[in-house]
C-alpha cells in the first residue's frame, strides 16, 4: 500500500472541527484588527528566496523543496510567506492600497527538515505583515494581536521572548564584534558555520549542534551594539508592552539573522515543553 511521504499528515474527519475553529477564530481576530487576507502562490522562483530570506539561512541551505521544471526554471514550493507576499506587494502594485498596508495569510509550507514534536515537512503557517510604517508602535500592535489570539484559544503557559538585532548600521558593528569572538575557535565550528562567518556570522549563533552551541557561550550581545535609534525604538517596544500589562522577558539568543528583517524580533514559547508557538521578526 501506498503512505504518505515522510513528514505529512491526514487531517480526519474526526479533528478537522479543531482546525476550523482555530482558523476561524483567528481569522475574526485578524479581520476585526483592519488586516486583508491575501494568497500568493505555493511554488515561486527559487531566486526569490535565495535573495529574500537569505543563501546562507537554513530555510535555503538545507530545507528549500527544489527542483526543475520542464522549462528548464529552477521553481521552489513555498518554505515560508513572506517573501511571495511582498513580492506580490511590489509586482501586484499593492503600494496603491495605501500604508501602512495590513496583510494576513493562512497557507500550507514546504521544509526538508527533520521529523520530530511540533515539526513536519508540510505545515500550515498563518502569518501577518504591516508594511508602510516604522512606528514602534505597528511592534506593539502585532504582539498584542499575537497575544489576543491565544488568550482567546486558551492556549495557557506561552511566554513572550523579546529582542533586537537593530538596523543594518549597528548589525555590522556587532558582527565584527562577533567574528573576533568568533575566529578564536574558528576551526572547532562545524563546516556549515564556517561558510556563514564571513557573509553572516548572526547564523552561527542559530546552530543547533551541541559542539557550536557550547563554543558560542559568551557570545557579545546584539542589543550591546545598537545604535540610538533602534535602542530608542526598542526601549518605546518595551515601555508600551509594560504599560499594557504585557509581560515579556529579554531573549538575546533570538538573533535568526534573516537577511530582510530589522529592529523588534520576538517569539513566543512554551513553557511546558519549550517548543515556539509563534516568532515574527520585523522587516
């Protein structure tokens, strides 16, 4: 008989209303906050990631679906949203819908990546994008949102890691700061985390083998190298969080180091098993 590849999953009749709930409730949440839903499609030119998430991320080093079609075109399926979205948002001409623009979807993804907890090579991933405004406050207002979507699911024990790996100025100050910490044990590192010092060292911090992540120890800190405006922005982040009651903590491991994403990055995480239920980085 036939099975499923490796990875996927059957939704079946018996907890497909689980599925619908959570969609639609979110879907309500989102909607009543002025955001538009928008699909864009499930494969796109592989360039499209390579240049927007970046060639020396994991998503495109090792987890992209790849492969060429009878035209010759090397073609992608979609390993994450955000990138078809604003590709669409420049090709579409979405700019004419005015800014700040509000957008959410709710779309299957593809990763090679390996089987485990909360971890399959199809997934369904619901995201949102703010695009037009540098405010803080869009920041706040999609932790928040975030933040609603689970009080109302009564999802219990998720917590709020926050952080920030500034703006393109700052960010080279500290990778330099962060190669000379870096270069040491240059050879102790595994061979993925060599090709990444020299064009983006941030990704050596996300190493998942215990050898680099014990040699990481120590490691300088992002938000000791931010700028005044993005220590600024950061500060008014935290400030509106405390003001509205939400707690956070300070997380300077969330660096990710995606090539298009700047300034607030945040997750939130389990606290019973320590699985991130929802991340967002600020393009």
């Amino acid at each position: 008989m036939i099975q499923k590849p490796k990875g996927t999953r059957d939704i079946l009749p018996g907890e497909i209303y689980v599925w619908q709930y959570i969609e639609n409730t979110i879907k309500e949440i989102l909607e009543n906050a002025g955001m538009k839903e928008i699909r864009v499609p499930v494969f796109e030119y592989t360039e499209l990631f390579q240049r927007g998430v970046g060639e020396t991320t994991d998503v495109v080093q090792k987890e992209m679906y790849t492969f060429r079609d009878k035209g010759d075109r090397s073609i992608t399926l979609r390993p994450e949203g955000t990138a078809g979205v604003v590709r669409s948002y420049v090709e579409d001409g979405l700019i004419n819908l005015g800014t700040p623009l509000k957008l959410w979807y709710s779309m299957p993804m593809y990763r090679y990546e390996n089987v485990q907890k909360g971890r399959y090579r199809e997934f369904r991933q619901i995201g949102t994008e703010l695009i037009g405004t540098e405010s803080y406050e869009a920041d706040v207002e999609t932790i928040v949102l975030a933040k609603t979507i689970f009080d109302k699911l009564e999802i219990p024990n998720i917590k709020l890691n926050i952080n920030s790996i500034g703006c393109p100025s700052c960010r080279k100050k500290y990778q330099d700061a962060l190669r000379d910490f870096l270069r040491p044990n240059f050879d102790k590192y595994c061979d993925t985390c060599k090709t990444r010092f020299g064009k983006n060292p941030m990704r050596i911090l996300d190493c998942k083998e215990k050898k680099c992540k014990e040699l990481n120890e120590g490691a300088p800190r992002i938000i000791d190298y931010l700028c005044d405006e993005c220590r600024k922005h950061f500060d008014n982040v935290k400030s509106m969080l405390e003001k509205l009651g939400v707690e956070y903590e300070i997380d300077s491991s969330i660096v990710r180091g995606l090539d298009y994403y700047t300034k607030t990055v945040f997750e939130f995480v389990s606290s019973d098993d320590g699985l991130t239920v929802l991340r967002r980085w600020k393009i």
